[in-house]
C-alpha cells in the first residue's frame, strides 16, 4: 500500500504531460519565429499587404508563432527561414520579404511551387 501512494502522484504526473503532449502536434508546439534578432526584423513586417494580382496578404508575429493569411482565410502558422523569407507549412508556398535600406519593408512576393 505504501508503494501505491508513492506512485500515485507520479502516475498522475505523467498522465497530464501525456495528455498536454497528445493534444497539440509536434509541429505546433515547435516556435516559428527565429531568435531575438530576427524577430525583431519579422515585426517589422507584421502588417497588411496587396499582393500584384489584387489578394490581401496578413503578417502577424508573435512571441513564438508567426501567422500568414491570404485574403480572408484564417491565420496559417508559417515558419520563419530567416527575416527575408517565410514559409507555408507544405512547404510550397514562400513569402520573401525585400526590405529597404533603413530595414522597413518596402515589398513582399508570394511564390508558389507546384505539386508534382
């Protein structure tokens, strides 16, 4: 009996981390937003933007997630290559950023891969 309440807070322990850890996917839970100073750049391009074809692109930069939408659809969780260049959870579509010489944004370009 001993042995049993020893074990019961491990037990109950191990159950809730098992529980927060199958909730999320591993992806999700691994930061899109690269180090301090690239972050500080991505914030920068945190905004609204018309793309050439006429869509509305949105930048959001958080602490830890950085998000991406194309016109009215939901906020996709990018990863951040580095502060020029985002990319899309396929990994098919990229978002380079072209910046000015004082470090504001001064332009973006959407490029979209095929599926082969």
């Amino acid at each position: 009996m001993n042995a049993w309440t020893n074990l019961r807070p491990l037990t109950l322990t191990a159950a809730l981390l098992a529980t927060l850890t199958l909730t999320a996917p591993a992806s999700a839970q691994e930061p899109t937003v690269p180090a301090v100073a690239d972050r500080v750049m991505l914030r920068g391009a945190q905004g609204e933007y018309l793309l050439d074809d006429g869509r509305t692109l949105k930048v959001h930069v958080g602490v830890r997630r950085l998000g991406v939408s194309v016109d009215e659809s939901p906020l996709e969780t990018w990863r951040a290559e580095n502060a020029e260049l985002l990319i899309s959870p396929d990994g098919l579509r990229r978002l380079r950023l072209y910046r000015n010489v004082d470090g504001s944004v001064d332009r973006i370009a959407l490029e979209t891969d095929r599926m082969r």
